[in-house]
C-alpha cells in the first residue's frame, strides 16, 4: 500500500487486551458474572439495586454496520440564558474554573424540549454537567432512552452486555467479590486510561448521559478533562501544525479483547479518520481529538513521527489537572457530558470487591469537522483585530 493512502478495513490485531489499555478491565464480562449473586447477594454484599440493568451477552444477536444519518444538533438552537434548564434549580455551581458544572434542585427527566435544547448547550459550553438526586434509573427502561434519543440516534455498542431487551444501554459492571480488576495493577503502575467514547465511529457520540445504579463506598471515580482547554493551551504556532492533521481511530482492537475475554461481538468492527482538531457546532470552540484508546496514527506521517507527536497529546491531556475534574458517584447522580470536547477515565482504586454498576446512554451526533484555523495570539497582539 503506498504511504498516502489509508486502510479502512483492518487494523493490526493484538495478542493481549492490556496492549492497547485496561479501558475493558472495568467490565467484568459473562465469564466473570455471576446472576444468582448479582440478584440475591452473597454473604458479603447486597443485591444489585436495579436488578433490571443486569448485563446479558447474546452471541447470536447482530447488528449491521451503522448507515449515516443527519443529525440535529439541538444546542444551535438554545436560548443562552438557561431559564428551562435552570427552572427550580436550587444551586447551579461551577466545580472548577475552566471545566464542568453541578446542578441541584432540577430532574432532568422532566425537562421539556426547550430546556432540552438549553441543556445540549450547556453541556457543551461546561463539557460535564453533575446532577444529583435523579429519578434516572427508576424510570422504566425506555423512558430513559427516549429522553435520550432527543439528543441523537442511540448508539448500540458493539461489544457491550445490555439489560435485555434493550440494546441501546452500554453497562460498566463489575459484579460482587470480582477483583481480578487489580491483576492489572500486576503488569501497569495505575489503572488511568484516558478516552473518548468510540471514536472510531463515522459519527461518534455528543451529549452522553452516565447514571449510577451501584458504586463502591469508596473509589470507582471518574475523571473527566476538557479537550478544549488542552487544544488552547498549545501556542498557535503548535495547533497551526495541528490543523489539517487527521488521525486513524480504530474499533479492531476493542473488537479482538472482546473475544480474548470470552464476550460478544454484536457487529463488525469499524475504523474512521477524523481530524486531529475539531470544531463543536454550538460553540465553535475547537478541541483535541485524539485518544490513546481508539487514535492508531496519523495519516500521512510515518510511523516514529506519528508515534511521537500522539505521545505528546497523550501526555498534555493527562498530566493537565488544572483543565480536569473528577466525579464522585452517590447513589443517584446523573453526568451529562460532550464526548465531542472531553476525555475521560475510570479509576479501579477500590478491591473490596463491592460491586461498580453504571449505565451510559450514548446519542451519536455530526461527523467530526474541522474549521480553519484562527490565530487568536496574533489577534491578541493586533489589539483583537485580524491583521
């Protein structure tokens, strides 16, 4: 193949799951799960609270790739004031200066399509938004994603243990007394996997909805970072070299641990190449898009070249603590975030063997896009006027 063009259809298969991150040590998979302890508890720990949400694995159930689509992004459209979202609020709160926000007072449930639209907005504009208090999780099933599908088409990931019946419902479980999360800790020093939810997708997800069903007492946070900050803090100069750069975000990879792990694939794998630098269509803010979960390579550079330049973002995102937040989960919080500006992580910090069960509703959105490039240091330096 020459050095310009790019394969679409395979990328490199792995030998071990841990060769591209422990993302998948979050989830315990049919090998590890047990239902009669899930339901009925052991000596040691409760049942699952929603029993409802426990994962199943059907290997005979598959699905067609994905067809385009047109989405509507809802954000374009909403009043900047806030005033149905913020309706019976009794506190809205930054958490930190440059990224997310918390929101009591407001069951999101209830919201109506304008404050719908406005939440699309903020989400986009605070990247993480933490409710507390939510009726989530007791609503039947379809509720949940019908209020979700507002957002976009429903993503069905292609590896992942669904509540049965209802495939549209990605499900982070580690079942009771399962610690063989901590075998990680034998071969890595921290269990930190910074990404963006399936990247590798034609149209990866947007507003992305997060509910807790049961966390430990302690540990299982996640930490979230703002892509958009990262992008800003580079010198004009660096993110100029940036612009026009597109990456190779692959599904292969997550497809094969699938399998090494005893799981289902549900379609076939994809892989996508999207701009290094994207832009939000409600914001216009521009963001880094790359993550060492699904990014492979940038196209066009050879392999050292790519290897390096991706190393450095990597780096830039994950040590950048002043542009991150982490959420604590408490029985009934709800995270709404842009997976189009943020990165995120798990932690596994807890080997106690309580169960961690998290349910993630994930509307797809646009076709990452890339616009021109601004040089607001020259703009800054012109007295805030383009040369």
């Amino acid at each position: 193949m020459a050095p310009g063009l790019v394969d679409l259809h395979q990328s490199p298969a792995i030998s071990n799951y841990t060769d591209v991150g422990p993302k998948d040590v979050f989830i315990g998979g049919p090998k590890a799960f047990n239902r009669d302890a899930e339901e009925k508890g052991t000596a040691t720990q409760p049942p699952a609270t929603h029993s409802k949400y426990l994962p199943v694995w059907d290997p005979d159930t598959k699905y067609e790739l994905l067809k385009p689509f047109t989405h509507h992004e809802h954000g374009k459209e909403a009043d900047p004031t806030f005033t149905n979202l913020f309706k019976g609020s009794t506190s809205v709160s930054d958490i930190a200066p440059l990224i997310g926000a918390e929101i009591r007072g407001v069951q999101i449930s209830e919201l109506d399509d304008k404050g719908k639209d406005q939440l699309a907005l903020f989400t986009a504009q605070k990247k993480v938004v933490v409710f507390h208090d939510q009726n989530f999780a007791d609503l039947p099933i379809q509720q949940a994603l019908d209020f979700a599908s507002y957002f976009g088409r429903l993503h069905i990931h292609p590896t992942s243990g669904a509540p049965a019946g209802y495939p549209e419902v990605h499900l982070v479980h580690r079942g009771v007394d399962d610690t063989t999360a901590q075998d990680l800790l034998e071969t890595r020093t921290n269990t930190i996997t910074w990404h963006s939810d399936v990247t590798y997708e034609k149209q990866p997800p947007g507003t992305t909805f997060l509910y807790v069903l049961d966390t430990p007492d302690q540990g299982g946070d996640t930490l979230f970072a703002s892509q958009v900050e990262a992008y800003n803090r580079l010198s004009s100069e660096f993110q100029k070299r940036l612009h026009g750069l597109t990456a190779l975000h692959s599904g292969y990879e997550q497809a094969e641990n699938s399998k090494l792990r005893g799981s289902i694939v549900r379609r076939e794998p994809v892989s996508s190449v999207h701009p290094l630098v994207r832009t939000h269509p409600a914001t216009g803010e521009k963001a880094l898009y790359v993550n060492p979960q699904f990014t492979r390579r940038i196209i066009g550079f050879k392999q050292e070249e790519s290897e390096n330049l991706l190393k450095f973002l990597y780096d830039h995102i994950a040590l950048g603590q002043d542009f991150q937040i982490r959420v604590k989960w408490t029985p009934r919080t709800v995270v709404v975030w842009d997976n189009r500006v943020t990165a995120h992580s798990a932690t596994v910090d807890w080997a106690n063997g309580q169960r961690r069960h998290i349910a993630r509703i994930t509307p797809q959105a646009e076709r990452p896009v890339e616009t021109p490039f601004e040089d607001h240091a020259k703009e800054s330096r012109n007295g805030g006027h383009s040369a």
